[in-house]
C-alpha cells in the first residue's frame, strides 16, 4: 500500500510557467532529459512545494507564497545556504541542486532540492500505517533524539558561524514576534497582550551554548522510512533556521504538541498524531532533552508559552493573506478561530507556572 505524501493538481493561481522552468533547470542542473511534469503538495501554510518530474528525475521546488509576506520570512537564500553547508554532516536535509535570484523565471527567488521519498505524519496517519503504543513511543524518541542531534552540530566547523546572531536571541525573539503579532493582527483576531507582556516579564539569558535551530521541527517536517517507519530520513522547511537558543527551538516544536489529556479546543486544532496511545507528553519530551544534553530544565513554561505565541503570530500572517483577499485559499479561512484557541492555551501555560 502507498504510504508516501503525494502531490496533487496546482491551486488555482499558484501554477508555473513549465517552459521556463523547464529551461531553467536543464540548463543548471545535469543530466535532466525528457519531458517536464509538475504537481504540488497541497499541505503546509507558509512557502509553496512542488513536485517537479523531469524523465525518470524527481525534484522539489521551494518558492515563496504569493501575496504580503513578512519582511524577513520566506528566505529562499537562507534556506538553500543552510542546507548545503548541513546535508554533509545532517544527512537527513535534503541535497540542494540550484537556486536563484533571476526574476525572469518566476518572479521571485526559489530553489530546487532532490526529493527524499517517504512517510510524513500528518493530524491521522496515513490509511494502512498504525503504530503500537510502544511503537509511538519509540517514534517520539526519535523526533526528540533528531532534533537534539542537531542541536549537536558545530555549525563553526561547517562554516555556519555567520548564519544568525545568538547573542540576544531570546529578547529578540520575544520582541520582534510581538511587534510581528500587532503588525498581521486583524480586527477579529486576539490582542494576546497579556501573553506578550508575561513573556517580556519573564524572559531568562540565552542559554550558555547556542546551536543550529530548525524553528519549525515537527512530525509533518520530517520523512519516515518507507520500510521502517520508525526510522527518520529526512527533515523538511528550513526557511527559518538560524542560530541560537536551542530551548526556544524544543518550545516552539512544543507549541504543535497536542496531547490526550488536553482541553478539547485545543486537541481541535492540532495537526499532528501526538496524542496517539502511547506518545509522548510535553513533558516527557522536555525530560527526554535534558537528560541527553546533561541540564536541568526548571522553566520550561516559558519556553513553552513562547511556542504557542510564535505558532499564532504565523497563523496570523497567514490569516492576514486572506483577510486581505491576497490568497484564495480556503484552508485559511478558520485560522483565525486557531488564534483565539492558542491564546487560551498560551494563558493556560502562564496561570500554571510557578515563574
């Protein structure tokens, strides 16, 4: 049975120009021939993934959303740099091919990548997979596992040293997602004031030693192995790695983490099977990470409420699009509703904190 994420027929007013992409990937990558066929995968929210066929030859192509973007999202450069310096000691980044700046091509800066093939957990598993519980459990282990593995790169060693400022990470954070928040808020959407004032209140020092941080790890950003799905290939979306703290990195993972004893609102809402028998709690993950990097984690409420807010500021700028007319995609219609839930859940987390 076919488990593999598939792609789909283009949205409506997302479609490619196929002769010059065609054109433009023959002339920069070897050894593609024959015809040209493209097709897109239909999940996700932030920058547009296609499936592009050339011959026997499968490749993805990563560009931009179309409509308002924030200022610093969706950096095309950023993401295919990262990549290359990292699939040689990370193997499960994807090989970046090419990318450009040309706007002739498609008006705007994308790259090209091979395909890594496989298994992508999305809110219920694919027909034909099941986990035991003490398969889910192994599975959670190794999402946690992976992600402190990168934590683990030396990114000086891999020329990465430039690639963000880790001193002031965490005042940054809180204060340019605020000031994103207030900018994507419409007038049906939360304040959130509260949590952004808890936050800045309450934000501790960069932790001692900073890292390579994905920013958006989660199950349907990594691949399973066709024929052990316990086993991760890959790991997907890194247009919003960087460098620094890594706690923050494990709390916005966190803010996606939906668990069986959750508030019913926000188990609604959630786009992953974390809340399958036998999955990790949040807190068995947070436990999990500090026993592997050997400290002791006391405030990882913040970490946490800091996950929830960064994860509605990304639903808000989406919402924004559509609010606004710039998208006509309709799965953006209801996240606003998703707003209002993660600040429910965000205050949760502060009046259950003894910080």
């Amino acid at each position: 049975m076919e488990l593999t994420d598939k792609p789909t027929n283009i949205r409506q007013g997302e479609e490619l120009d196929l002769k010059v992409v065609e054109a433009f990937l023959k002339d920069n990558i070897p050894g593609l021939s024959g015809g040209i066929l493209v097709e897109q995968f239909p999940s996700g929210y932030s920058n547009l993934t296609y499936l592009i066929r050339v011959g026997d030859k499968e490749l993805v192509l990563r560009r931009p959303p179309f409509g308002r973007k924030a200022k610093t999202a969706h950096d095309m450069g950023r993401e295919y740099r990262i990549l290359k310096a990292l699939n040689p000691v990370f193997p499960y980044c994807p090989k970046p091919l090419v990318y450009t700046e040309d706007a002739s091509v498609m008006g705007c800066p994308f790259y090209v990548m091979e395909r890594i093939k496989g298994i992508i957990l999305r809110r219920s598993l694919p027909v034909g997979l099941e986990f035991t519980p003490d398969q889910m459990r192994s599975l959670c282990e190794c999402l946690l596992d992976v992600h402190y593995e990168l934590h683990s790169v030396d990114y000086k060693a891999i020329g990465l040293e430039g690639f963000g400022k880790p001193v002031g990470y965490v005042r940054r954070q809180v204060e340019g997602w605020s000031e994103r928040y207030r900018a994507a808020r419409t007038p049906d959407a939360p304040t959130f004031e509260r949590v952004m004032q808890w936050l800045h209140d309450k934000m501790p020092l960069d932790f001692s030693k900073p890292a390579i941080i994905h920013n958006d790890f989660k199950f349907d950003n990594v691949v399973l192995d066709p024929d052990d799905p316990l086993k991760i290939v890959g790991v997907l979306d890194w247009e919003m790695a960087t460098l620094g703290d890594p706690l923050m990195d494990l709390g916005s993972s966190l803010g996606y983490w939906v668990q069986s004893d959750d508030p019913p609102n926000f188990q609604a809402i959630g786009m992953q099977p974390t809340n399958l028998p036998g999955a990790f709690t949040r807190e068995e993950l947070v436990k999990r990470y500090a026993e592997k990097a050997g400290i002791r984690i006391d405030n990882f409420e913040f970490y946490l409420c800091f996950g929830l807010f960064r994860l509605a500021v990304i639903v808000q700028q989406i919402y924004y699009r559509f609010y606004h007319g710039q998208t006509k995609d309709e799965r953006f219609k209801a996240l606003v509703v998703v707003s209002h839930i993660l600040e429910e859940q965000a205050t949760r987390t502060i009046e259950q904190s003894d910080l």
